[in-house]
C-alpha cells in the first residue's frame, strides 16, 4: 500500500533544524523554509524561531526536516547560566575573589567545593599569576580543601600542567518547549530531603555535611521530588532548584537524580524530571539546565528526549602539590 503523504524524519525534540514545507496555492513560490528549535512532531510539525514565533505545518505539507548546528552558545549566556548553577548549589560558604566565585562545602562534591570564574568581564584574573593563585589557595587551605578550579568554555584558562578531571556537559532547555506531564502524576516534591529520600540518593551514604550541602541555596527556592509510596524506600529522587540568572533568567537546575536499580528503564526518571520541571515552572522558572558527565550517554539521552540540548562544557582542574625539597635537588 502507498500513500502520496511524505514520511517526516526522526529527528530530536530539540534539535535546531531547518524545515521546508509548501504552501498553499495562491502564494508567489510553492514552497518556504523556516530555521528554529523542533518543538513537535505530532500531530503537527512545530519549530520555534529565534524571535519565538511558533511555525505549525500539517506533515502532509512538509517537503523536509534537517537537523543543523545549533545556534553559537555566547559567552555571556555561558556566564549568566553558570551564575544561577552556583546560586543553585552554592556550598556552605562563599567568597568573591580576583573574579572567582569560591564554595566550600566540607569536601562533598566538586561544584561545592571549587572556584569558578563568574565574574564581570575584565574582572577575572589569571590563577597562573603566583600572586593569584596564592589567594585562592589561601582561602581554600583555611578550609581545609585542595585549590579546584571548576573552569566553563571560554571563561578562563586552566593553568599549564594542572591535572584536569572529567568532562562536563552542561544542558538546557527553554521550558515553554519541554514537554511537561499533564493532570495527576504519583511525585511529591517536598521543601527539604526526609530520610526515605536520602536513602535513595548515593545509596544511603550521604554525610551530615553532604546533607547541609542538599538543602543549601542562594535567593532561590527547592523542591525534593520523590515517586514511591509514604514510608516505602522511593522509587525515583531528585533535587531541582530555581535560582536568578544576571541576564533575567529564572533558570531551574536538576542535580541529584536517581532511580532505584530494579526501577530503571521503566520511564521513572523521565517522570520525575517531567514533574520537577512543572514545578519549577510554577515557582517561576522559565528555563532548566543539569549537569551531566560526558560519556554518560543513557542520561543525555533521557534529557534531550525531554527537549534539553548541549548549552556547554566544564572541566575542573586541581592544583598540583609543590615540588619537594627533594624533587628540587
């Protein structure tokens, strides 16, 4: 059996496309092409432009759809984003120095214990000046902690020789294009982490400094999401916090996503950050980021089928311990 209807390609919710489709008659050429943000594939075909006009096309009169490069990611967009990811988790205390943005958080996770490069363009000086370097050294030793640099794309150079670890991706998403779950869904999101929660996440291990770490936040607000029934070990956790961006943006960050082993590869985790987004958006949020490891490729996976794409890259990077006496012999 054939049909005259042209099959539309698979291409990712998401993705920056180029979409040609024809006209109705009447019109001075047959056929146009328009270039945004995917938004649907059914029962329309739906793109969003750069000035937000939603283009809607019958897939009876689509010609084609082409995934291309996404639109260039500017430096102040990397910047503004990464402000509202420290104020999303900020550690236990914070310092403002030479333009780096300082967290300490006893040792529990990278992002809380690391100084990345945030400040105002012109601002941030080099950690391979000794003088610079000294002091945040410094103010990390007083703490007990290593000097870690947390380094976004196009931010700041990592020092010559200064072992770096893996790589980050960091994704966002505009949520007007996320497609977020509808009516009734069985996930509570609670103001701070009850124990069944913590049971979950890193599997029960997480310290009392790690737990300070989870509840703390800088001007925004938090939501713990959890599927599973009252008094029962959860099925599905996650963390979600909504904090201000210099650029306006209200951004809501996913960090701490987990589901249980036997519970995997069943749609919960897709619920679960569906959820946490909706109520971010209720909080206010009008876009979302997460961070995620390079080669974590189930996870990025899950996330550009909620319509996240690749915003950036970080890479911490740890000083190295000064030669010894002996090495300078």
């Amino acid at each position: 059996m054939t049909t005259d209807e042209p099959a539309v390609p698979a291409v990712p919710l998401g993705s920056r496309v180029v979409l040609r489709y024809r006209l109705p008659a009447g019109y001075s050429h047959p056929m146009t092409d328009v270039i945004g943000e995917l938004v649907s594939m059914e029962p329309v075909v739906a793109v969003r432009t750069a000035d937000k006009r939603l283009v809607q096309v019958s897939p009876s009169a689509v010609v084609a759809v082409k995934q291309i490069a996404a639109r260039p990611i500017r430096t102040s967009e990397i910047r503004s984003l990464e402000h509202a990811a420290a104020a999303g988790w900020p550690g236990l205390e914070q310092a403002w120095i030479d333009g780096w943005f300082l967290r300490a958080g006893g040792g529990f996770t990278g992002r809380a214990n690391s100084a990345t490069p945030i400040g105002a363009p012109g601002t941030v000086a080099d950690p391979a000046d000794p003088e610079v370097r000294a002091r945040l050294r410094d103010w990390f030793a007083a703490r007990g902690l290593p000097l870690r640099l947390l380094v976004p794309d196009r931010l700041a150079r990592i020092p010559q020789g200064w072992p770096t670890g893996d790589r980050v991706v960091v994704m966002g998403a505009d949520l007007e294009n996320v497609p977020l779950p509808e009516g009734p869904v069985p996930v509570e999101v609670a103001g701070e982490p009850d124990e069944e929660w913590l049971s979950l996440y890193r599997n029960g291990t997480v310290p009392p400094v790690g737990q300070a770490v989870l509840g703390a936040v800088a001007a925004g607000t938090l939501g713990f999401g959890r599927i599973g029934a009252p008094g029962q070990p959860p099925l599905a956790v996650g963390r979600a916090a909504v904090t201000h961006a210099p650029d306006g943006r209200r951004w809501v960050g996913l960090s701490a996503v987990e589901v249980a082993p036997e519970h995997r590869r069943r749609g919960l985790g897709t619920l679960l950050c569906g959820s946490l987004l909706a109520w971010a958006r209720d909080a206010g949020a009008t876009h979302a980021y997460l961070q995620v490891h390079d080669e974590n490729v189930a996870a990025r996976t899950m996330y550009r089928e909620l319509g996240f794409v690749d915003h950036h890259h970080y890479t911490y990077a740890t000083e190295p311990p000064a030669p010894s006496s002996a090495d300078r012999a």
